[in-house]
C-alpha cells in the first residue's frame, strides 16, 4: 500500500525550502523529482496545486513571482510524470473535476483532465444504461472495487435517469423482485424507484388504445411491486401516496387495485386514505362526526357517483383547459366521439357536487352494510365512463381533524364497458375499504348465483360481500373447480385473499389429493395464483412451500410434482434454486418421493444453468448422493451463465472435487464427463438407487439389455437410463442405439387417466424426456448424427407440449450448435415454429431470403401489444417480389441479415415502447416479453446453416451499413449485442472480432461494452487471454481494445493469472510507433486495473512486459506499479496538513 506518512517525504521538505527558506535552487528540486516515486509525487502534486492556488492572485514582490513561475515549471514536470491511475483515487476525495481551481489554472490542468475524464469513461459508459438488463453482473464484488467511483457515479444526472428508465422496464417486463437488487444498493435509489413507479402509473392512467382486462391486470401486477417493495422499505411511501392524491383524475382500475394490494396494516393505507375518512375511524370522533354530519344539509359524499346531467351540465364548456389532464391528446373531441363538452374544466369539478346527492357517509357507518349511493351511473358517455370519488366535506365538518380536502376523481380512459357494472361498485368498494364495517361477516353462498363467465359481476360480488377473506376463499375455491378462473378474475382478488388460498393449499395439499378434491380447472386456477405472485413474493412462496423443517414423504412428492407439471418456467426464471434445490435434495431420502425429487432436478439443470450458490454447494456436499452429484457434475461442466471470474472458479473448482469425490474414474470428451467404471461400488450401496448402481458396475455392451430389462417396468426407468448415458458405453454405437430406441419407445407412453392427472402423476414419456435430452446431446458429441436425428424426431411431439421447451432449445444449441448438422436444425426449426408464441415473435431466415433488407418493418406494435391475430402460416412472410440486397456478395446472407436487423428492430421497439401486456402473458414461458423475443432470436440465429464467420457479419451488418434507413439505429445495434451474447461460443467470439475490424465510431463502441459487460465468463476470458493477438501491435486496436474492454475489467476480479496476462498484452502491444497520447493511455489504463485487482505480487512481471516503452514511460510504469497503492487514504486531508504547516 502507499504509505504516505510512513517516512519523511523528501519533495515535500525541498518544496518547502524552495517556496519559503528560498535557499535551494530549482535545477535540484526538478532533479529530485526525477527520482521521486509515487508516494512522494502524489501528495507533491497537491501541495503545489494548493500553493499556487492560494498565491496566484496575491500582490507580490518579483522575488515571489520567480517562485510563481518556478512552481509552473515544477507541477508540470510533476504532472507529466504522476501516475494518473493513482491520482485518480486520491482525486476523489477533492471532487476533481467538480472542484474548481483558480481560472489562470484552468489551461493547465485540461492535458490532466483529460486523461482523468478518459479513465472515468471506462467505468460510467452511460449509453449502455438505458438498455435493459445491463446491470446483469454488477456485482457487491465490482460495487467493493470501486466504491470511491461509484459514490460519484450515484450523483450523476445520467446515471440516475438511466436507472429509472432500468426500473420501469423491470417492472414492466414482470422481473423478480431478486433484479431490482443491484440497484437498489446505490444511494437514493429509493428516491429513484419511487419516481420511477410514479411515471409507470402516469402512463398506465393515460392508456386508452388498450383493454379493461389489460388495464386491470397491469395495475394489479403493478401495485402487488408497490406491496412488496413497500415491506422491504424501498419506496418512498408519502412522495408515491402524494402523487396519487395530487392527479387531476384516476382509472378505477387503480383504484380496484389500491384497494387489492394496500392492506389496511400497511402504512401506505394511512396515507391514501381521504383525510376526513382517517378521522372517522378513529373510535372517539364516531359519535360526533356523526352528529356533524347529520347537520351537513345536501353535503357531498367522501365517494360521490357523477351522474348523466351533473356529466353534462356541470362539467362546463372549457376544453381548452385540459392541459390540467394528464395529456391532451387522450381526451381529443376525436377520441371522445366529437362531444366537446363531455371532459370537465378542473376549475369546474368542485362547484356543483353537492346537489342531488344522499347522505351515504352516515349509512356507511351506521348501516354498514348498506351503502347506498342515488344519482345514476354516467351510461355511456361515448363509452366513455367518468366517475368522481370525493372526500371533500361540508362546511360544518371539524376542521380540526380535517386541514384539507383530499379526493379522488375516478376516469375510465377506455373504449370499452366490458367492467361497466364492476366500475359502478368501485365507489362502494372504496367506502367499504376506507371504512371497514364492525358487523359480523357472513360467508359467500356459492348458490347466491355468483357468475363466473362475467368477471366484472363475480369481482363485484368478492369484493362488496361482509365475508372475512377466509369465507371468500372457501367460495372462490368451489367456483374454482367447476369454472375455468382466468388470469383477469385472479388480478382483480386482493393479495390477503392469494396469499390465504396458496397457504392453505400448502398446509392441506396431501389431504386435498388424497381426497380427490383437485380438478383440471382448479389446477390451472392455483398455477395463474401462482404465475402472478412469483415475480414479486418468490422469496416468501419459496420458503413456505419449500420449507424443510416441515417437509414430509408424502407431501414433499406431491409437491414436488404439481411444481413440476404446472410452475416450471416460474421456478426457471427465479434468480435463485436455494430453496428448491434443498428441498428436492432431502426429498431423495424418501422413496415415495425419489422419482418426482430427482425428475425436478433434472429440469431445472437441464432447461437452465444451475443458479449455484455456496448453500446449495453445502447441501450437496453433505448429501452422499452420486445421482445428485453426477447430475451437478454434468450440469456445470457447461455452466456459463456467473458474472465474474471468481464465481466461475468456484464453479469449476466445486465440480472437481465432486468428480474427485465420486468412487468412479472419469474421462472428457468435447466437453462432457464420461463415467470410465465404478471404483468403489460399496460405498453407494447406502444411497438412493443403490440397486442402479450395481446394474451400472456389471453392464457391458452385451449385456446391456439384460441388466437394464428389470428396470423398464418401474418408474425409476429415467433414472437407469440416465446413469447409462453417462458411461463410456456411449460412445460404442451398438449401445448407444439400444438406449436411444428404449428412450423412443418411452416417448410413446403418453396416455395417463384424468385421475392420475389429479393426483399430479407424470407421464413416462416426460419422465424420460430429460434423459432423451442428455442422450441426444451426447449422441452429437459422439458424432451418431442419424441416431440422434431419430430420437429427436421422437422426441419432438413431447417437447412440443412440454411446458418449457424454449428454455431447453436454447441451452442446447448453445451446448451443441457446433455439432449439429442441416437435418437436426431443420428438425428444430418445425419444433420452434409450433411452440406458443411463434407467430407473434419468430422470425426465419427462411422467410427473408427474398427480402430486401431496406424494407420497413413499420408493423412491429402488433408483435409486442399482442393486439391482432397474425395468421401463423403467414406471420413473418413478405411478398417475394422484393429485390434482394444490394451487396455484391451479400446475396448468400441476405436472409440472415434482415432477419437479425427485424429482430434488433422488434428487441429495440420492446425496451422503447411502453407496452401493457395481456394478462395471459403470465401462462407464457417468460413473462418477460423482453426475454421472449430475445430466446427466440437467439434460437434462429443459431439454427442458421451459416458459418461462424457469416453470422457474426450479419451481426455488425446493421451497424456499418449506412444505406439502411433506420430512425432507432443505435438501440437496434444496442439490441443485436445484447443477442450476440445470448449465441453459442464460436459464434459470440467471432463477432467480438468482428467488432475489432470494422470502423471504429461511438455505436460500434457501446455494442462492443454491452456485449462485454453481458457475455459469458468464459468467452471474456479468452479474449483477455488472447488480447495481444487481438490488437496484433496495431496502435488503432490498440486504443480501441483499451475503450471497450475496460468499463468490465472488474469481471476478472478473482482470476489474477489471466488480468496478468491481460495487462502484459496490453503493454506489449505498444511499439516504437505507438504516439505518446496513446502510451499514456495504456499507462493509465494498466495503472488502474493494477491498483484495484491488488495485483501487487506480479509488479516485476508488468514491468518486465514493457520492454517495449521508452526509459521515460518505464520510469513512469514502475512508479505507477509501486508495491501498494491506497483505496482509502484521503490525499487531500494529507495535502491540506502539509499545507498548513
């Protein structure tokens, strides 16, 4: 570490006799510096800067200005040689940059500058925060590295806009609560995501060109984010609350989901309550307010229904005034059917509502039970529906309890009366809400004639029933097993309501089994609870429901299943297994539950890489499992999807130990392990599947059938099969057929009666699905090409109705792209083509080959609003008769081109448009209509017959081909990086150097950051590892290379070997050549990355890699690599001590 008050500082003493005894002459102050090392320049270089400071403007003698110019003289011999990567630290704490010196400085400091402006630029790149999910490795470790950076990074105006814009994205596209943390770490982001909820609302109240059913289940799902983040105290719950009180008007769908998603507990309730409601409840003002509102003559109501002549007779003539709406635009004469007079004057809103109106305040505290509201509802104001909700009071309400008015008037924006009769309750809702009857509740009759084919009459009767939530829950649960409850009832129940029917369903699961209570339609109800709750309280399901402490055979196995069958892509898309994980584990025990455990297990390594963390490392090394340890061995021997280095290397390093663990000798092959033979078949003797094992120690080729036949009528079938695809055995053709045909015929079982279905059993054909996935994998390894195209073949019908098919495609082209042949990606083409979805967003090359890649996509909102119906054997076709591309060689990738450049397009469009999703989107197998597009796009692009080399040209194509017109150019080049870190190895890599040849500009360089900062670990390695064949000596790479690698440097963080080796091939890319600006740019740049990956021990190492330098810049280097520099020593508290004395 730089130690700087550890020994005199030489400099600092001559500096002082130089300025004040004045009894040394300057040729030996410079001489000394010369010598200096950074422990002596850095606080030298603050002592002048304040020195001059101070003296420059003071009236002086001629002696003093010699000592003026002297001091120039010096802090520019100084600054030439102070490591600006070690200036930088000690900057911070003088706010560099933001602090200003005196202005006859100011020059002369802009070379420093400069070089300080260029290193801060490395790591707040803000043209890449407004893209979403960038923010996918930003971890505590990078957070820790750069703590005194980010401190500013957290103030910039930039940064703090593209983190609001980040958080209305996530929310929107339905991510985990898990993503909002790398954000909400910063400082304010409290502030940040308040703000960001407030604009998400704005635009959600504005929405008239969408459905009811969109806008309630949007709201719904946006205030179940506003519940949840408000228990983790990480909004800001009275500027949210004010926000609302403060708009001119409200949708009732809001409200209806105010009313759903705030409980009364909540401290939020207090707060959007109407002021005058708050008063009331409190028990010892009931009586008088009672007495005064019985004097209250014609007074309005708290919750005040706008009828047909107040609509048209009060609401007055101003149009012109609607700039005090939301936006004008939404409430044109066009779009309100030409009538002019219909929207009111805000001025206007409160002059005449206290006429025609009954006393429902009073009846809703004594009669609360009955809420009677008169004045008819507005019926169809061109359907358009106005309702005002009002708090305001008469004059001779306590205006002690009441300083102000606060009130709610309620806009439905829609063209729409599908939710007419439920709007007309929502003010008696909200009475009922903001004050809650004291009468017995009596239970919901399901004979009562509730409907449920009319959400809006069966929402109506949930929520004005006197029934206590577990009543409701009792009726809703019997509607549910005859009626089909979609996504919209579900939105539109309270979460006190979800959260009783889903821990009930937990507590009472093996006795609702047992007892046949389960049907199809009470199934797909629970899964939809299920769907909508787990972005926002996964946390708090996973650990009811997954909770070791009370897990049981018979219930775990049960469990286990219907999670499996009905909520995998949920538990797929969670950010964490660590409580799935356990739990499958210690349901291995049990023999009731050993199929269903271990079949959960092999999905969620199979459809997605293993979410490892040092809890399930833990668990797994303390089971004494070898069917869970062979699956983890086979799962992270491909595992790339880990932020940084040192996450990766425990990955690796946890998968040897369990390969040297294992009694059972290995070898690789192309990547995957092959059991050799079994070491030590007595120790497994104990375990789960002991009596697999000793099959597996006898078989051979010959005998394969006879040891496997006993095995095929028992449900453990995938569990044999898979250990035998694991062996050596494999790689003899004779046997690979034989498993290959017995997975075939297991493809074929797909019958299971509707009892079985009720008791969650799973067909064999989807038991042996994931063991047919792993063998036809290693059939390709293998190189058995016709093999594996018969088993895909047969596995096809099951993938196509397997509930998570697009997650498996992906992995495993990713896996085995370069493996494949045009037969097996033909084969996933007509799978790809019938999954849910693809008509609305998968486009093939196929389709474009005769396209002109010139041609607007001017229809891309009907992909993302979902709102028409594409015919799907016509989705993406486009009339032949276009002409083709106009490049000489480009005919033979034409198709590849304007597929990809649809695809950025679509992707771009996506990020950009505020888009209210169908409440269907939940059954989808991502949420996210973000990550559906991009596992789509990624799935077409490497099912292209294209080389490496092509694809990656088509990558970049959009971004050097100026002919095409494109008015979202940068996003749609910001969109296809962020697919090219989603492609195979070989792919991604190629496209990386495909970033390195074309022209250098400032779209090329933010792809080129997206697509380090989101790759994979082991891709960013290698091109760390080969950077100096990279650049190849060549000065315009060289600065090129520097500015897109750096922003991510901090991803290596716990692999020193390769920072080292990226360091040196950055140093020995500079030659006799090389201009200085650009050697002091590699100084910097080695300068930084050395001092905050503590690369102390490898100083002689750098040194030695910059040979290549001048004495000069190598005196520099070597200063710069001083043995220690500080993250935490404040230079400008030391500078202004010295400064004093």
């Amino acid at each position: 570490m730089l130690r700087l008050l550890n020994s005199p500082n030489t400099l600092i003493s001559l500096l002082d006799r130089f300025f004040i005894v004045k009894d040394i002459d300057i040729g030996k102050v410079r001489a000394v510096i010369n010598e200096s090392s950074a422990n002596e320049l850095v606080p030298a270089f603050f002592y002048l800067e304040n020195w001059l400071s101070t003296n420059i403007s003071t009236t002086v003698d001629p002696s003093t200005l010699a000592n003026l110019q002297g001091g120039f003289q010096l802090i520019g011999i100084i600054s030439s040689r102070v490591p600006l990567a070690v200036l930088l630290n000690g900057l911070f704490d003088v706010n560099w940059g933001i602090y200003q010196p005196h202005w006859l400085l100011q020059d002369f400091y802009l070379p420093t500058n400069a070089r300080i402006e260029r290193l801060r630029s490395y790591i707040k790149p803000f043209a890449l925060y407004g893209h979403l999910i960038t923010f996918d490795y930003e971890s505590s470790d990078a957070d820790s590295l750069l703590s005194n950076v980010m401190v500013e990074l957290e103030i910039d105006p930039s940064f703090q806009t593209s983190c609001r814009n980040h958080f209305k994205r996530l929310i929107m596209n339905r991510f985990p609560i898990s993503s909002f943390k790398p954000l909400i770490r910063h400082n304010n982001a409290k502030v940040l995501l308040t703000h960001a909820i407030t604009e998400i609302f704005s635009d959600l109240n504005i929405s008239n060109n969408v459905t009811q059913e969109q806008l309630l289940f949007s709201f719904s799902s946006f205030f179940l984010y506003i519940h949840s983040f408000t228990l983790t105290n990480e909004i800001n719950g009275q500027i949210l609350c004010e926000y609302l009180q403060s708009r001119p008007y409200i949708s009732p769908f809001c409200m209806l989901a105010l009313v759903n998603h705030i409980p009364m507990n909540m401290y939020l309730y207090n707060l959007l309550a109407p002021r005058e409601c708050s008063s009331f409840r409190n028990e010892s003002l009931i009586e008088e307010s009672k007495n005064n509102i019985n004097n209250i003559s014609n007074s309005n109501n708290f919750f005040h229904i706008m009828s047909d002549n107040e609509s048209h007779n009060d609401f007055g003539n101003n149009y012109s005034n609607l700039s005090d709406f939301e936006s004008e635009s939404y409430f044109s004469s066009t779009n309100l059917l030409g009538n002019e007079n219909l929207l009111p004057n805000r001025n206007n809103f409160n002059s005449n509502f206290s006429n025609n109106v009954n006393n429902s305040l009073y009846n809703s505290f004594s009669n609360n039970s009955n809420h009677n509201f008169n004045g008819s509802f507005g019926n169809s104001y061109g359907n358009h529906s106005n309702i005002n909700i009002s708090d305001k009071s008469g004059s001779n309400l306590d205006t002690k309890s009441c300083n102000s008015n606060s009130w709610y008037n309620l806009i439905d924006v829609t063209f729409q009366q599908t939710f007419q009769s439920l709007i007309q309750h929502i003010p008696k809702i909200l009475d009922t809400y903001f004050s809650p009857s004291t009468e017995p509740s009596k239970d919901l009759d399901t004979n009562q004639g509730i409907k449920c084919d009319n959400i809006a009459e069966f929402l109506s009767a949930i929520h004005l029933s006197s029934s206590s939530i577990y009543g409701k829950m009792k009726c809703i649960l019997s509607l549910a097993r005859d009626h089909n409850l979609g996504p919209v009832h579900i939105a539109g129940m309270g979460v006190q309501l979800l959260r009783c029917i889903t821990f009930s369903l937990q507590r009472t699961l093996e006795e609702c089994v047992e007892k046949k209570m389960f049907t199809p339609t009470l199934c797909l109800f629970m899964r939809n609870i299920f769907n909508i709750l787990t972005p926002t309280l996964s946390e708090l399901l996973q650990q009811r429901f997954f909770d070791l402490s009370n897990a049981k055979p018979k219930q775990s196995n049960y469990l286990i299943r219907s999670a499996v069958l009905y909520i995998l892509p949920s538990l797929l898309n969670m950010n964490n297994n660590n409580f799935i994980i356990p739990f499958c584990v210690n349901a291995l025990k049990w023999e009731e539950s050993q199929v269903a455990a271990s079949y959960m297990i092999m999905k969620l390594l199979r459809h997605t890489q293993p979410k490892f963390s040092k809890i399930i490392s833990d668990v797994i090394s303390s089971s004494k499992n070898s069917f869970l340890e062979l699956e983890f061995i086979d799962a992270l021997s491909n595992s790339y999807f880990t932020a940084t280095a040192k996450e990766k290397m425990f990955d690796d390093d946890f998968c040897k130990k369990l390969v040297q663990k294992m009694p059972v000798t290995f070898s690789l092959k192309n990547g995957y392990y092959f059991i050799d033979s079994i070491t030590n078949e007595k120790i497994m003797q104990d375990e789960p599947f002991a009596e697999i094992f000793t099959a597996l120690s006898r078989i051979t080729v010959k005998n394969a059938i006879r040891e496997l036949t006993p095995f095929l009528q028992k449900e453990i079938v995938f569990v044999a099969l898979k250990f035998m695809v694991l062996t050596r055995l494999m790689q003899s053709r004779e046997f690979a057929s034989y498993i290959s045909d017995t997975l075939k015929s297991l493809m074929t079982q797909i019958n299971l009666t509707e009892a079985d279905q009720m008791r969650f059993e799973i067909r064999r054909c989807e038991l042996a699905l994931p063991v047919a996935q792993a063998c036809f994998e290693r059939l390709l390894c293998v190189g058995y090409h016709d093999i594996a195209t018969d088993l895909l073949s047969a596995m096809a019908p099951v993938i196509k109705t397997d509930i998570a098919p697009l997650h498996w495609m992906q992995m495993f082209l990713r896996r085995c792209r370069k493996f494949t042949n045009s037969d097996i990606k033909q084969l996933c083409i007509k799978i790809l083509k019938e999954l849910p979805c693809a008509d609305k967003y998968l486009i093939l090359e196929e389709n474009m080959n005769m396209v002109n890649d010139a041609d607007t996509f001017s229809n891309i909102n009907h992909h993302i609003n979902q709102q028409s119906n594409p015919n799907p054997n016509n989705s993406n076709a486009i009339s032949a008769s276009n002409s083709v591309g106009n490049s000489n060689n480009s005919h033979d990738i034409n198709g590849l081109r304007v597929m990809i450049n649809r695809y950025g397009k679509l992707i771009a469009e996506t990020i950009k448009t505020f888009c209210v999703p169908d409440p269907d989107v939940i059954n989808h197998e991502y949420q996210s209509i973000f990550e559906h597009i991009l596992s789509f796009a990624a799935c077409s692009v490497m099912l292209s017959n294209k080389s490496n080399d092509q694809i990656a040209e088509s990558l970049t194509y959009t971004i050097v081909n100026i002919c095409v017109p494109h008015y979202d150019r940068d996003d749609s080049c910001l969109a296809i990086g962020r697919l090219a870190t989603r492609l195979n190895y070989e792919i991604s890599y190629a496209y990386f150097l495909k970033m390195m040849d074309i022209p250098f500009c400032e779209i090329s360089k933010s792809c080129a950051q997206m697509f380090l900062m989101c790759c994979t670990i082991d891709l960013y390695r290698e091109i760390c590892n080969n950077c100096a064949q990279i650049i190849r000596s060549e000065d315009d790479r060289l600065d090129h290379f520097i500015q897109m690698i750096m922003p991510s440097f901090t991803r290596l963080h716990g692999d020193e070997a390769t920072t080292i080796t990226f360091l040196c091939g950055i140093l020995e890319s500079v030659t006799d050549k090389t201009p200085d600006e650009l050697k002091e740019v590699v100084v910097d740049a080695v300068g930084l990355v050395y001092i905050k990956m503590n690369l102390f021990k490898s100083r002689s190492t750098l040194i030695g890699a910059s040979r290549k330098f001048d004495p000069f810049f190598r005196e520099i280097i070597a200063s710069t690599l001083e043995v220690g520099v500080p993250n935490d020593i404040s230079f400008a508290n030391v500078a202004r001590k010295w400064h004093k004395t």
